[in-house]
C-alpha cells in the first residue's frame, strides 16, 4: 500500500493539535496499521527528527546491537 509523505512545520503541528488535552499519548501509526511510539526529538539539519520506536519498545533493547 503507497502511503502519502506529508511534512509540516513545528507550528502547524503545534496548531493541530493544540485542542487535545494536553496529556493525550501521541503515536504514529503507518500505512499498514503498525503503531509506533515517539521516543525522542532530535535537531537535523533538514529540521526536526521524530525518533520512534515500535509500540511497547522502550528503545533499550540490548538484543538490536
């Protein structure tokens, strides 16, 4: 299944999602239903980077080494 690619700004994100309760978990799921959590915010020199991981992965898994 082709997924769309959107990318949007800091402040259309902010803008979005400014009338949910401010403690609502933040996921992102795929094009194939596969949920993923957001583990971390990196600066990048495109922007900002989104770390995820799966859902349920708390990132410190010592067997992906």
């Amino acid at each position: 299944m082709d997924t769309a690619t959107k990318e949007v700004t800091v402040s259309d994100l902010i803008q979005e999602l400014q009338n949910l309760p401010g403690d609502a978990p933040v996921s992102l799921k795929d094009g194939y239903g596969e949920t993923f959590s957001i583990a971390g915010f990196e600066a990048g020199s495109e922007g900002v980077i989104i770390v995820i991981s799966e859902d349920g992965d708390d990132g410190d898994n010592d067997d992906d080494e």
